[in-house]
C-alpha cells in the first residue's frame, strides 16, 4: 500500500528588491503561521478556510491544535522558527489574544523574532500604539469590497507608530478594473508595500468560486483562471509607474512549493532522529520491523549482534508496535528476516501524518 499527497516541485526565487521581510522569511520556510482565531466579521466568498476552522475560536500554530502559548512557543522552537505570522479569522477579533502572542514570542525569541499580523478590520487607530508597544513589526490590511477610505486612519496611524504597512489582496479575475483604481488610490497613503495572491479555489470555497464562474486554472495549482494573468498585469503597471510602494505577486504555486513545503522541509530537518532520513519530497522515510511487545527486545537484541547495528539508530515505537531503523538497514535485511518489514513515509508536521507504507517482504500483516 502506498498513500502519497500531491507534492509540487519547490521552486524558491531569490526576493525581489523592496520586498518585506516577512514575506523574505515566509519564503525561507522560517515563520511559523499561527491562526489565532477562525473567528471573522464578513465571510468573504472566496474564503479558504474549512468547515474545522472557519467560525471557531481555535488556536492553530502550524498544523498543530494549541491550548495555550505553550504549545505555540513548543511548535516554534521545533521548527526553529525565525519569526512568525499571525492570521485567522481575523486576529483582531481577538485583539488581546494576538498582542499577548506578541509579547510571548517576542520575550521568547528576542526582538529579532519577526512578526507581521493580517486583518481587514479599519480598528480604532488608537490601538496601533499597543500593537506597536507588543512589538509587531508589520500589518497586512485586506480591504474589504475595496473600499480604502474608512481604512485611510487605521493606516496612517499604524505607519506613524513604526509598523510597516501594507495591503493584501486576493487578484479576482472579474474585478480587475476596480482593483487597479484601488492601486492607484494606495499611492496616496503611506502604504509601504502592496501583496497580491493568486486566487485560489479550495474546499472551504469551492460552491462559491464554482458561481462566480471561476474554473482552476489548470491541474497542478489550485489557482483561478485569469487571477495569474491580472496580477502579472498590474505588477507590470506598479514596476514601470511612479508608485511609492513594492508590488508583489504571490502564486497558488509559489505558497504550495515555496512557503509551505520549505515550512516542511526546515521542520524536518529541525527534528530529525538517527533513524529517519528526509526524502526528495521533504517528508521523512524510515525502515520499520513490526514485532509483538513481548518479543522485539529480543530483535532488536539480534540486529545489534548480527548486523552490528548501533543501538542508537534503533528506536522502539509503541504506538504502532514496530521497530523503527534507517531505511538502507532494513531494505538490506527484509529478505534475511521472517518478520514484517516495511518503509514508512511521514509528513513533518506535529501530527507526523503516515502518507507512505510499501511492504519490502512477504510477512505483511494487516495494520488496525
């Protein structure tokens, strides 16, 4: 049996001239996502939250489910995280939550520890000073319908605290006219840096792209036809015009081969054991022997001795009652043993999501 997700070939550019520094670490893989409330005012049709986040005021760091900032401090030390992006939801639906995970990761990590936070609330600007004084460093509005005016004040005042301001948007193919009224517009605020992202048509939006007539633009990404093609189009016009800001264009692509599989890549290698090796796919593979409870002392006891196999690179597994050794050990062996062996393939997240079992001998047995 072999279960495998989709993985896009990584393509990792080097960052554009002007380009944010969290956007610099997201793409290195380095920041940890942390989700602080699925909580949100407008339910956006183009939404890509699922039903398990969407309207649920949960606490995601990465894929992990976090109860406190324990947890959050925990999944960021295990990807040795060089900063952090906090989303939703919308985090400012839950204002004192996202300020103290300011705090926290910033007493943690040190000021060099980058964080930038998203919302499409226009807050009372008062409250940019506490987001300043926690120690966030950049913010991502997300104007909802387009609509800059009601946000002009909550802008301005976060650019005159020192927190570097920027837009974020989605490229919706059918709104482009207006969405390059609004760049235009964004000239005239102190806007640093402008991101636009490829439409993307998921699970949790789906029905809803499917009525706006979106299709996928093609079977690799899960990006919108005709959102590419806008974007690319009014990066042009923002590389060539006299604007005071940066744009950058994020593809469906990009955040799957580049942000999310670095992510992987750099947890991986964060916590790798003697016995596991990181694939070409940046998951991790390792050799199993499958053994009774009362009987793999005594394997693991003849491994050492016939195959002189140092005991640190053998490690018992309760959980799912196997042995678990290098990959090339236990391919060498398979065939000289009459027990169960297998190559096990697992996602580098919290969870170590199982994506790959391939039997490598006829003592095969059924898995619960």
């Amino acid at each position: 049996m072999s279960i495998k997700l989709p993985v896009v070939e990584s393509t990792i550019l080097p960052p554009e001239e002007g380009e944010t520094q969290g956007c610099i670490q997201c793409q290195a893989g380095s920041k940890l996502v942390l989700f602080v409330t699925g909580k949100c005012h407008w339910m956006c049709d183009y939404c890509p939250l699922s039903d398990n986040r969407r309207e649920i005021d949960i606490m995601y760091a990465n894929e992990r489910p976090c109860l406190d900032f324990s947890d959050v401090i925990e999944e960021a030390k295990a990807m040795n995280a060089s900063g952090t992006g906090i989303t939703g939801g919308d985090p400012m639906m839950a204002r004192n939550r996202s300020i103290e995970a300011i705090k926290t990761l910033k007493n943690e990590f040190g000021e060099e520890h980058h964080i930038h936070l998203y919302t499409s609330i226009p807050f009372n600007p008062d409250f940019a000073t506490n987001l300043k004084m926690a120690g966030l460093d950049e913010i991502r509005f997300h104007l909802l319908k387009f609509e800059l005016e009601k946000y002009i004040p909550t802008i301005e005042a976060c650019a005159n605290a020192g927190i570097l301001t920027g837009v974020e948007l989605p490229a919706e193919p059918d709104k482009g006219k207006i969405l390059e009224e609004l760049l235009d517009e964004l000239n005239e605020t102190p806007i640093k840096f402008v991101n636009l992202n490829e439409l993307e048509i998921t699970v949790g939006n789906y029905e809803n792209m499917e009525l706006r007539g979106f299709n996928i633009s093609n079977e690799i990404t899960a990006g919108a036809e005709g959102s590419a093609e806008l974007a690319t189009k009014l990066k042009e016009k923002i590389n060539y015009g006299n604007y005071n800001y940066h744009l950058k264009f994020c593809t469906s692509r990009y955040k799957d081969a580049g942000q999310l599989r670095a992510r992987f890549s750099r947890r991986a290698k964060a916590n790798l054991q003697p016995w596991e090796e990181i694939s070409d796919d940046d998951t991790i593979v390792l050799g199993a022997i499958y053994s009774e409870e009362d009987s793999y002392r005594k394997i693991i006891s003849d491994l050492i001795n016939w195959y002189r196999i140092d005991a640190r690179w053998i490690n018992w597994n309760k959980d799912y009652q196997r042995i678990e050794l290098p990959i090339s050990i236990v391919e060498e062996i398979c065939d000289e043993i009459e027990v169960p062996c297998a190559q096990i393939e697992i996602h580098p997240t919290h969870e170590r999501l199982e994506v790959g079992l391939v039997w490598l001998n006829d003592f095969r047995i059924q898995l619960p």
